[in-house]
C-alpha cells in the first residue's frame, strides 16, 4: 500500500509568512480519549483550549495541517456578529431568540483578543473594519445598521458620507462608510497556530494528516483514520465546508463555496498609507461583496467573489484583480504575489448552524461567509454546554434550518441565479 502523501498549507501570503511551529504526527493504531474535537480550525482550535482550560483531555483530529481550511486562510477581519443582522432575526425568529444572539453579537472579537493578550500571540493585530456603501440604498443601510448595533449596547460606530469616507479609503466607489472602531483585522493562520500552540502548552493533544473516514455513533465515539482510530467519550465535529463524507446530517442543510484572494507585491509606505490611511480593514455592502486590508508588511490583500459549490477558478488573479482595480485604479501596475482560494459553508437563512447529534457529538459550522469572530464563540459555547451550562449553545441550536432550494442537485445553479439577481441589484444601486 503506497505512503499517504501530506497535504499542506495551501500557497498563500499567509503560509508564507507563518510563524515557525511543529508538524504533528498521524494517528497510529489505538487512540483512548475524553473528548475528541475534528477539525483544526477556529472553531475546532477553540473549542479545544477552551476545554483544556477547564481540566478537560482532549485530543484534536486534523486532516491535514492546523489552519488548512478557511481560518488559515481568510480575509483576516475581525467582523461583528453574524451573517445575517439582529433586525432579520428579531423579524424570523422573534424578540427573545434576538436577545439571546444579540447578547452574544460582539463576544468572538472580545475572545479573540483576549486570546492574543493571554497566550502572547504575535498574529499583527490591527484596529478598525469598515463597512463601505457602493450606493446611496447601501449608505442608507449602514444607518440602519448603526442604529440596530448601537440598541445592541454597540457604540464604537462612525459614520462618513460622501467625500469623508477618503478620510479612511483612497477610492472613489464609496458614497459612505460605517466604522466599527472596535473591530480590526489579524493574520489567521498564526492566530489558530497560536492557539494550538496555547491549547497544547495546557497538554493538549493534536494529530494532523488525520482524515476521519468514519464515525461510528456509540459509547465511545468510533473515529477511523487511515493510520488507526480514536475511541472518544465526546465528539466535536468542527471540520466545516471541508468535512465531507462523515456525517450526511451535516451536510443536508449547507452548502460549500469557494471565494479568492488575491496578495500584491509590498506596497511602499505611501502608497499604502495612501491607499488605507489609518490601516482598517473594508469590506463593501454588495450581495458578492469585495474584502481588503494592507498586511503587517504593506501587501495589499484583495478578496471577493463567490463560486457556490466550492469549485476551484482556472485563473483566481484574471478574477481579482479587475475588482482591485475598479477600487483603486492607481494600482494598475501592481504585480500580485499570492493568489488562492478556500471554502466556507454557507446556510440558508445565514445564520451558524450549532447542535448535537447525539447526547455526545456536537457540532458547530455555517458562518456564511463572517466566520472569524462567531467561530471563536461556537468554541466557548461547546466547552460550556460540555461542563452542563448549556443555554447560550441552545440559543444557537434551537435556530430552524432549511435544505437549499434544488436539493444537492440544483442548489449550486439555483443560488448562483439568487446571487445574480442580487448581485444587479446592488449594480443598479436599487
Ligand atoms: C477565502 C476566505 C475568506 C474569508 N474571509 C473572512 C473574513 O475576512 N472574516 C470572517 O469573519 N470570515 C471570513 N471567512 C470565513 C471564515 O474563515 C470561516 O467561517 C472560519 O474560518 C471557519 O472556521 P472553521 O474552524 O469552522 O472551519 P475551517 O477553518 O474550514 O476548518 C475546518 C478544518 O477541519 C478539517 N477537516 C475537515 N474534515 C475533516 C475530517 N474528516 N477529519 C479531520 N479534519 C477534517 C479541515 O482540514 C480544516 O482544517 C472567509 C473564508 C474564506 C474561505
């Protein structure tokens, strides 16, 4: 039987830049755990340092490096709340189910800093997201916003019209910005590295190139990899988009999709500053929005488009970068370093789907898109529903989800249609 070859990092700005640390080892024969956590992402990672912090054992399967999937690879911003906003939930769900959330809306952005604060993480943390309006409808809902996030207790909110929001970004596609003052922006992939490496100071256990090909439900939990199994008394299942072939019940009710980053060559200091004055991140108000922020070393890092499905694009930069040069033109010579793509999972109603499937795996996954920040609250949450206190993951847990429309079949056309709708909209600024 021929060797499993490692999969590594993909090739991205952020893999290039990672801070030094180990690869850990496969699984080999006969694991015995208290609790095993899948997938080494945020919410994985999370979940597994907030456990060891209260006493707990855990072992984390990984199959393949720690930060392979979407928290090694992202956007970096550190987005407030979810996909969907309080006013949808408030609406669909009623006043206590959006109190509950609400209550939790700013919670992922707090832990993630007191993360970097305690366990000294280096992951170039930086302050300040923006919202930014292509229209004048758009402008307008980031007023909405302000007021809905401010009734949220949330008051480090700014608002810029017209020629103000040059104040922030050198472009002139925006007709207004929201600031989130309190938001900002990290290298992801040190800031998962950094917490496993936190999670295993605490004597945690991690197995990377460990794929789960099985679970079998029980006491314990059976979880095949090629190299042996892990028998746990508690399961987490956090493998998000990436997870596939597992557990069916996880995959009925989302769907993967892929979407691109482009990274420029450094900048030099006056362009960059020229470009995002005072270093925040921006992500526009479009349904298929656009993200960006200058790294710790004045690349430029360019993401938007979404492929439903998770297909990979023949030319991510022939996608790109026109985008990058609709918001800053100046840049047209601009030689492109990095360019990758990665997947995310998306729901129907944008809202995390967290439950159990039994009384002893659970799951969280779904951020739709704004993941960095809610994956880091599904981590507390799962520690404190497996220590009994349960109620704030039964917020979450009790949220109805919906298959897509189309079924497994129809559902990549069916939402590509949706998004092209919503898409001409956003170009009609109606
Ligand atoms: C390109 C991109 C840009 C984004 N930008 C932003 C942003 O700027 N801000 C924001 O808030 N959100 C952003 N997101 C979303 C955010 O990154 C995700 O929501 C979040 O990282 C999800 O974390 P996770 O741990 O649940 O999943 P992942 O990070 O995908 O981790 C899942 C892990 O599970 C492992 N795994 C899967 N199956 C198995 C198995 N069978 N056995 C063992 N291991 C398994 C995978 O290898 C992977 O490492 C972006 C996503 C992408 C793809």
């Amino acid at each position: 039987m021929s060797a499993r070859q490692p999969t590594q990092h993909v090739a991205s700005y952020y893999a290039a830049s990672a801070n030094p640390g180990p690869e850990r080892p496969s699984v080999s024969g006969r694991v015995e755990c208290d609790i095993c956590v899948v997938g080494a992402g945020f919410t994985g990672i999370s979940a597994a340092l907030h456990l060891a912090e209260q006493g707990q054992s855990v072992v984390v399967l990984e199959a393949a490096r720690v930060g392979f999937g979407a928290s090694g690879r992202n956007g970096g911003q550190l987005v407030n709340s979810y996909s969907r906003d309080m006013d949808v939930i408030e609406a669909k769900y009623g006043e206590e189910t959006a109190r509950a959330l609400g209550s939790m809306a700013f919670e992922g952005n707090r832990i993630i800093r007191d993360r970097i604060a305690q366990y000294g993480i280096a992951c170039d943390l930086k302050e300040g997201n923006i919202f930014a309006a292509c229209n004048a409808k758009q402008l307008e809902g980031l007023r909405e916003h302000q007021a809905l996030w401010q009734r949220y207790g949330h008051d480090q909110l700014e608002l810029l019209e017209g020629e103000a929001v040059k104040r922030e970004v050198g472009s002139s596609r925006y007709t207004g910005a929201l600031i989130d003052h309190s938001g900002g922006h990290i290298h992801p992939l040190n800031l998962v590295l950094g917490q496993a490496a936190a999670f295993e100071s605490l004597g945690g256990v991690i197995y990377e190139q460990s794929p789960v090909t099985q679970l079998t439900h029980g006491e314990p939990v059976v979880l095949t990899t090629p190299g042996g199994e892990v028998r746990a008394q508690r399961v987490v299942l956090a493998g998000n988009a990436y997870m596939q072939g597992v557990e069916p019940r996880l995959e009925s009710k989302s769907m993967p999709c892929g979407t691109q980053i482009i990274t420029t060559e450094p900048l030099d200091e006056a362009t960059a500053r020229a470009l995002l004055p005072n270093d925040m991140a921006v992500e526009d108000c479009n349904y298929l929005l656009d993200y960006y922020r200058l790294t710790a070393d004045n690349r430029l890092l360019y993401g938007g488009g979404t492929s439903y499905g998770g297909q990979d694009l023949a030319s991510i930069e022939a996608v790109i970068r026109p985008k990058l040069l609709k918001t800053f033109p100046q840049l047209a010579d601009i030689k492109v370093d990095y360019a990758w793509s990665g997947n995310f999972l998306l729901t129907l109603n944008r809202l995390p789907q967290f439950g159990r499937l039994n009384d002893n795996v659970y799951f969280a996954q779904g951020y739709s898109g704004h993941g960095v920040t809610c994956s880091h609250l599904a981590g507390k949450l799962i520690a404190e529903t497996m220590r009994g206190e349960s109620e704030r993951f039964d917020a979450f847990a009790g949220l109805p989800h919906l298959p897509f429309p189309g079924g497994r079949l129809l559902r990549v056309p069916f939402s590509a249609l949706g998004a092209w709708y919503y898409s001409t909209r956003d170009k009609l600024g109606i």
